[in-house]
DNA sequence: CCGTATCCCCGGGGATACTG
DNA sequence: CAGTATCCCCGGGGATACGG
C-alpha cells in the first residue's frame, strides 16, 4: 500500500488540465491576440491585425470566433460609420492576466538565453 | 508632448516578448510534453508517449528535438539493455514552472467555466 | 472598416514498418 | 526501448477579391 498510484491519479488530472488549456490557447495566434486586447483594454480589428505580426485577416477573424466561443473576449459592433468592432477580455480572459505577464517576462528572458548567448 | 508613443513602444515590446514565448512553445504538445517531464522530474519517451494523449512517437521526436535545441531540456542517452533515454528540464526550462502551474490551474477553471457552465 | 468567399498549395502530421 | 523512414492524405492557412 504505497502512495505512488494516488500521485499517478493526481498527475493524470494535471496532464488533463493543460491540455484542456492547450485545446484553448495553443496555435500561433491565439495568445498574441489575448495580449494586443489586453495591453490596450479595448483593440480593434485592425489595430489587432497590425499588432500580431504576420497574422492574416482571415486566420485573425477565425481565432477571435474560436476565442468568443470559448468566452474569452466580448465582441461589441460600434454604429460607427463605417462600423467599428471592439474586442475586450471578459473576465475569464481576463484571469489569463498573470500567465500573459510571466509568458513576457519569460520570452526576453529567453531571448536573452538562445540569442544573446 | 504626451506618453502615448512611449507606451506604444513598450506595448510593442512586450508583443514582440510574447511571440518569441510562443515561437518556442507553441503547438498542440509542446507545453503538455514540458509539463509530463516536469511532473516526474526525469522521463523517459515511452513514459512521455503515455502521458501525452494522442501524440505520435514521429511528432514526440520532432518536438523533444526542438525542446532541446531551445534548451528547455536535456536528453540523457542510458547504458541499459535495450537503451532507455531520459529526459529532464534544464535550468531554463525550470523557469517555466510558474506558468505551468498557472496554467494547470487555469485549465481546470476554464473546464469549470465552460462545460460545466 | 470588418469581415466572408474562393482558390490553391504545401507541409503537418498520422499509420505503419523497420533498425540499432 | 527509442527513435527513423516511408507513404500518403487532408486541411491549415496565405493571397486575393468581394460584400455589407
């Protein structure tokens, strides 16, 4: 009677939740976009599109869907002329905050490692 | 003379922060694999494969190389019969602890937030 | 301005079999 | 056990043009 199989099963959950993270943040984009919205509070499509270097219209209007359904950011159509869509972080994207602040403190630092050597 | 283009620089930096992160651990496995070596410390591939759901043996070599080109990890070839390979975080790879476990506990939130409505 | 539609190509990545 | 090699297919995703 050891505690081995109950670390196993604790494991397993952890293994589980970061996937069920993953499902929802992995891809290229998905959390550069989180970021843009997030620096600026409320962005724009455009702005958006300008701020995540590389990123084409069609894949940026695909991954905002995917992160509204996955209740991440709100979608608002302003009766601007022309119109005008603003995205902020509801307030489950907005408990990404702490993991978006150490992921950029961790991308300089690694900068630092591979590239300054 | 006001801050605004001072903020936009930093902001700037900070986006081109996250996607050299994201450059590094995007993609469906890699932070699930990270997180598999980091739960038990040392391990080796089979034992990776395990805990890894539905990644392929092909995709596992492909991303532990690239872990290791990052220097997230370090591979550790054993003399045994047959051979038996280990894998374990290095000191760089160690930083991303925080985020892991943000994420971990992030994951059973949003499971919460989502399916459990 | 904010997307959607269409076209089209390349490579990500699974299944399987094989080697040291 | 720890990978590599080969085959092969499908869809991710870019470019471009168009619609509300």
């Amino acid at each position: 009677m050891e505690c081995k199989p109950l670390l196993k099963e604790a494991h397993k959950k952890e293994m589980r939740a970061i996937q069920d993270s993953m499902d929802v943040l992995s891809g290229k984009w998905k959390i550069a976009i989180i970021t843009s919205i997030c620096l600026y509070n409320k962005r724009r499509f455009s702005d958006i599109l300008n701020d995540v270097y590389g990123i084409s219209n069609k894949m940026l209007s695909k991954e905002l869907k995917e992160l509204e359904t996955n209740k991440l950011i709100k979608r608002t159509v302003l009766d601007t002329q022309p119109v005008t869509v603003q995205y902020e972080l509801t307030k489950h994207g907005k408990s990404l905050q702490t993991i978006i602040k150490d992921l950029t403190a961790w991308g300089i630092q690694h900068r630092k490692e591979i590239i300054g050597k």
